[in-house]
C-alpha cells in the first residue's frame, strides 16, 4: 500500500512538472448539503470542465488527456462520498497546485439546520448512512476538520439561495473567467437569528421605534405601507435612511475603484421583519438613480420567521 502511494505522488509530480500549458483550477470541497452540486451547475455554465469526485488514483492519467485537450478552467469537487479521499486529501491538494497556473481549493459550510432542511427536502440520504441525520452531519463535521483547514477560503451557504451563491462564489473566482463586474446587495436581517457572515458593513436600527408594539402592525412586514407609514412619522427615521443612502453613494464608488467584486450591506432589527426590511425598501426607490451601475439586489433574509 505505501510502496503504490509513492509510485502514485512520483507520477504526480512528473506530470505536474511537464511544459504544456497549465489550466486554472478550482477545488471545491465541504460538508454534504452546503451546495457543492449547485457550485458545479454554476461554474458549469462559465464554462468550466467540471469533475466530481475523481478518484486520486486517476488524477495522473486525467491530466495527460487534458493538458493535450488544453483545458482552460477546471473544477474538481471532491467529498466525503469518495472513500479514499480523506487519506489523500493533502496529495490532491499538493498536485493540483502544481499542476495549475491559478488554483484555489474553496470549502464550502453550513449550519446543521440549514443541512437538514435541505435533506429534507430532497429526500436523499446523506452519505454516511447513518440512521439518524444529527449523527451524520456531526461524524461527518469531524471527519473533515482537518480538511477544512487547507482551505484558501471558506463560505457559508446558510442563508443564500443558488442565485446567492453564486454572488459570494464568483468574487472568489472571477479574474479568471470574466471581467469582474461590481454588484451590491442589501439585506436586511434580525439580529436574533445572527449576524449575515457575509455582510461587509452592517447598520442597526434597533434604536427606531418598533411596529411589532403596535397591535394594528404586529403581524404586518415592512413590505406593508401601514408599517412604512408608521415609521416615516418619526424624524429619525427619515433622517437614518438618507445617512445610509448618503454614505452608499460616496462609498460605493470607492468600493469599485480598488476592484471590489461584491458588497454586501446588512440592516438589522430585532427580528428582521419590520424596521430592516423597511428601510431596505426605502433604499431601493432613494437609491433607484444608481440600482442598475451598481447592480444592487434586495433580499430580506429573516421576513418569513
């Protein structure tokens, strides 16, 4: 067994050194259910030749065909589901630098909730076959500690959709497959259920009065004009708004300029249902001069708890 794993790393490393051309290569591993299949649809579509779960003993023999193929931009997923993987995880790493003129191995995480809602849904089985999901996720959350830590970036996929996914992914990625435009999204969020991990800067307006006091707005959003109404009687409301706009518009520019991809701004209340995701509507029409420059999207991610 240790005399074919040194025959495999001496091939790896002979076919890494060769002349040809060497692709961009992505990696991405990280825990079943926090998006991995979504990552490969998304850079599928880019155009990358996408490969999933590639034993390592095949990895040489690949590259001889793909280097003649000249491949471009490579994406390997690698998880749990290959057996052999975690054994062999710093070796596929170590070639695959090698091998590439720009690689970056991207873990992918999520909150245990989040990964059992999603098996949930999708009926499937987790990987590890254990009977009860909880076991699962923590034995599977062990096993790849250590690989977690060869990571050059780590993203959690929580509390984003496909379409989201691909706005945190792409920043990671872009200079290699596109000219990196600059998009924006304000989220609005309740700081009960935590803060976004994906927020570059955050704004709290759990100083404003709260229309979940008031019985008539309880049960409303700040989607309803009641509750807008509501919050636009009060001067500090008003007032925080245009800050915020105020500073978006002298920011944002700026953001652009040192070739900030992505830039995420997180309104947070109590529970992210009326204050935040009022004042996330307001920006969209104070900010509508500049929504399409920059590419800003409104997502509210707590509204429905």
């Amino acid at each position: 067994m240790e005399e074919n794993k040194r025959e495999l790393q001496s091939n790896l490393i002979s076919i890494a050194d060769g002349e040809a051309a060497k692709p961009n290569i992505i990696l991405i591993s990280g825990i079943s259910g926090s998006g991995k299949s979504s990552a490969l649809k998304i850079l599928e579509d880019k155009g990358f030749f996408c490969v999933d779960n590639m034993p390592m003993m095949l990895l040489p023999k690949f590259f001889e065909l793909g280097l003649s193929a000249k491949l471009k931009n490579i994406l390997f997923i690698v998880d749990i589901r290959e057996k052999s993987f975690l054994n062999e995880f710093e070796d596929y790493v170590q070639f695959l630098r090698l091998q590439s003129s720009f690689f970056k191995y991207i873990f992918l995480e999520a909150r245990d909730e989040a990964v059992i809602k999603r098996y949930s849904e999708t009926r499937r089985k987790h990987p590890l076959l254990a009977d009860d999901i909880n076991i699962a996720i923590k034995e599977e959350r062990q096993l790849l500690k250590n690989i977690k830590l060869h990571a050059d970036v780590v993203l959690d996929t929580t509390d984003v959709n496909i379409h989201e996914l691909e706005g945190i992914l792409l920043p990671h990625i872009g200079d290699i497959i596109y000219n990196p435009t600059f998009s924006v999204k304000i989220l609005s969020f309740g700081f009960k259920y935590g803060l976004p991990p994906e927020a570059d800067t955050i704004f709290d307006a759990r100083f404003l009065p709260n229309p979940f006091f008031v019985p008539l707005l309880k049960d409303l959003t700040g989607i309803n004009g009641e509750v807008r109404e509501y919050m636009l009687s009060f001067n500090e409301s008003n007032n925080f708004i245009e800050h915020i706009a105020s500073f978006l518009k002298f920011s944002l520019p700026l953001y652009r300029k040192e070739s900030k991809s992505y830039f995420t701004v997180g309104i947070g209340c109590t529970g992210g249902v009326h204050r935040s995701v009022f004042i996330a509507e307001e920006l969209k029409s104070r900010l509508g001069d500049i929504n399409d420059e920059y590419g800003i999207s409104y997502y509210h991610r707590d509204i429905k708890k």
